[in-house]
C-alpha cells in the first residue's frame, strides 16, 4: 500500500530490562531502563514510514514533554502527524514493560491522552481517510472510535486493517463487517472469539469464526511457528525466521506494518514473508520504534 493512515494510540514507553520478570509478592532487581516511543499506533505508524509508506497518523498526546519527543520521533520517518491533536491538560499515554532475558515481557499501558480520541476527533480528519489506500487500527484507543474509523473508511473505499489488540471479546459485529484484514495472535484469537487455539485445528476454527462475522482476511502471527492466512476457502502457512530473541516489544506491530508497506491487495506470501523478516529483525534490538529495521536491512536478512 502506497498511502496508509493509521488511526491509534502513541505511548512514552518506560522499558526495564531484567533477568526475569518477578512472581506475585517478589522484588526484582533491573539492569536498566530506558525510555523508548511507543504505543501500537504510534509504533506501526513510525515502521510504515520508516519502510518507505507515505504514512499520516491520528491521535492524541498531551502538552507535555512526552507528546513533543513523540511528534518529534513520527516526523523523523516523514510521517504527517497534523491529525495528532495535543489535548490541553492532559499526559501523553504511557507504557510500563518488564523484559527478561528471553526477550518476553509483560506490559501495563496508562491511556493518558489516547483516551481522548473520540468519534469527533476522528471524523475531523475525514480528508485523510479519503486521501489513503488503508486505514489501520488497533485497540489501544476508545472502541466507538475504531468502528467510527472503519465505517469512515470504507465510506471511500479503503481496505480496512485491524489489529485487535489488546484483546476483547465485546468487540461489536458492525466493526468485525467492514474489516478486511486483521492480525490477531493466537492468544488474542482465543480472546477475541472464546474459542480454544492450543492446536492449528482449533486456530483455524477461531479464524473462521471472525470469518463468519464478515473479515475478509484473517492473519494469525504464531511466534516461532510462523504465520496463518485463514479466508472463507484457503488456509496457507508460512514460516517464521530463527533469531535469537532479546527483547519482543512491537515484534507484532513491525510484522504488521512492514506487511501493508508491500501488500498490493492479492500478494499475501511476498508481504508476509517481509514482515516476517523485519519482525525478526526487530526481536534482535531493544525497545519498540527504536527496533524498527530499514527496507535494507529487510532486504539484505537472510
């Protein structure tokens, strides 16, 4: 996709690296922390840009230091951020990340700002729905705000992306109807749908049911076990890349941006296979858009 907008939330990200993450009770002691831009939103809208998309954001961030580094941090990858509205006496959203050694983590996310992101911030912005080939969408931002979003888009033809996290299952059947691609793990799917995904069975049964509801297109990242394409009469797999992980924050944002940079509307295994490649490339560096490979480096991994 050549012209993207991205409708979704953008957090400070407080990252604090450690050897494990502590039990119920325990005290841990941290190596470092570090504060890195982040937020879904914000994230798959830096890699869009970052990967050569012409890529426009909507969102909110408050008057505060934060909100302006992570203005700042879109505009460095030529992402137009005028639909980033600073909401006056209010904090830029924040994310607090514990990251072990393997690279997993655990995340506690504080709204701030991306709460204020209601339907008539969104509808204001109506120029650059009309102006995108996609809208992409995740759920870091007020629900009736994403559905507002999806009905917009597909007002002027957009091809509707969603990725559902985090996770769920009151998500209502009028948003699920207009989406044409979403990207749920297997532990959202489970989530999304009630449904079991221990087996690649049951993780098709689940996509079929967001299938049921109207998606078009369902992509369900498996970690090391590759990804998913699940439609109304295919299912397809493909691999993921073997890299040693030390640090998964934005993994799933990356692999999803870097897919649409490529995605022309029938190519799914050339754009899987790309996001692919900058996820793993991703899961090597730490932080979140700090993590964010070039279309070189995507290129050149092998």
């Amino acid at each position: 996709m050549d012209k993207v907008l991205v409708v979704g939330s953008l957090n400070m990200d407080f990252a604090v690296y450690m050897d494990r993450r502590p039990q119920a009770g325990e005290t841990v002691m941290a190596r470092s922390m570090k504060l890195v831009p982040g937020g879904k939103g914000a994230n798959q809208a830096y890699a869009l840009g970052k990967l050569g998309a012409k890529t426009s954001m909507i969102g909110a961030v408050g008057t505060d230091t934060f909100g302006e580094q992570m203005l700042a941090n879109l505009e460095k990858v030529a992402v137009a951020t005028k639909g980033i509205q600073k909401i006056a006496g209010t904090e830029t959203g924040k994310a607090f990340i514990e990251i072990e050694n393997s690279g997993q983590n655990s995340i506690s996310v504080i709204a701030g700002a991306n709460a204020a992101v209601d339907e008539g911030l969104v509808l204001a912005q109506e120029e650059l729905f009309a102006q995108a080939d996609a809208v992409v969408m995740q759920l870091e931002i007020p629900v009736p705000s994403v559905v507002a979003a999806a009905r917009l888009a597909k007002k002027h033809g957009k091809t509707v992306v969603l990725d559902p996290a985090p996770a769920r299952a009151d998500l209502p059947d009028e948003l699920w109807a207009q989406v044409d691609i979403t990207k749920p793990n297997e532990t959202e799917l489970a989530l999304l749908t009630g449904l079991p995904t221990g087996t690649e069975a049951e993780v098709v049964a689940a996509a079929k049911a967001l299938i049921a509801k109207g998606v078009k297109n369902v992509l369900v990242t498996l970690g090391g076990d590759g990804t998913m394409l699940v439609t109304e009469d295919k299912v397809e797999k493909f691999p993921a890349y073997k890299v040693k992980a030390v640090d998964t924050t934005a993994a799933g944002d990356c692999f999803l941006a870097a897919f649409i940079s490529q995605f022309t509307g029938s190519n799914f295994a050339e754009a899987i296979d790309f996001g692919a490649k900058a996820s793993a490339i991703a899961v090597t560096r730490q932080g979140a858009q700090t993590s964010i490979p070039t279309v070189e480096e995507v290129e050149n991994f092998h």
